[in-house]
C-alpha cells in the first residue's frame, strides 16, 4: 500500500525519537493523572514541549497522555527527564 493509499489519521503519525518503552508496559497501575508538560522529540517535526498528564509511572520510565494525532495513540512512554510539572526553562 502506499503512502497515498493511507487513511489520514495514518499519515498525521509521526515518530518520537526519544519513546522509552518498558518491558511490561501492561503491569504498570493507573495513577491519579497529574498535568505535567513532556518534552517530545519528533522524527520530522525536532523538538517540541505538550502538554499532558502523567497516569503511569516508575523510576525509569513515564507514560503521558497527550491529545496530538502525531502519536499514533493515546500517548508517549518517555525518561522521566523528559516530564516536567512546569515549563522548564
């Protein structure tokens, strides 16, 4: 199928470069979500500050739902280095 084939919403995605995955994304618990802004590195848009909600979450390793159609779902696994409950400056 090519590229023009593609539905819309498939078009719109767009890689994160700096995605952290766990291993076991399904093991981690639901938090109440927190309003935090994520740093988010996209394939071709380069970096760009959103914001969103931290609902999962471990040491390594942070699950933020963010409302852009880039993704591809309903969210980003990032570093926790990359979650900021404020602008960084």
């Amino acid at each position: 199928m090519s590229s023009r084939d593609q539905p819309p919403h498939v078009l719109r995605r767009r890689a994160v470069l700096n995605m952290h995955w766990p291993r076991k994304p399904a093991s981690f618990k639901d938090h109440d979500p927190i309003p935090v802004t994520v740093r988010v590195v996209w394939a071709q848009d380069g970096e760009e500050y959103l914001p969103g909600e931290a609902v999962r979450w471990d040491a390594d390793h942070v699950y933020v739902r963010i409302d852009d159609a880039r993704c591809g779902g309903n969210g980003v696994w990032v570093k926790p280095a990359d979650v900021y409950r404020s602008l960084p400056e």
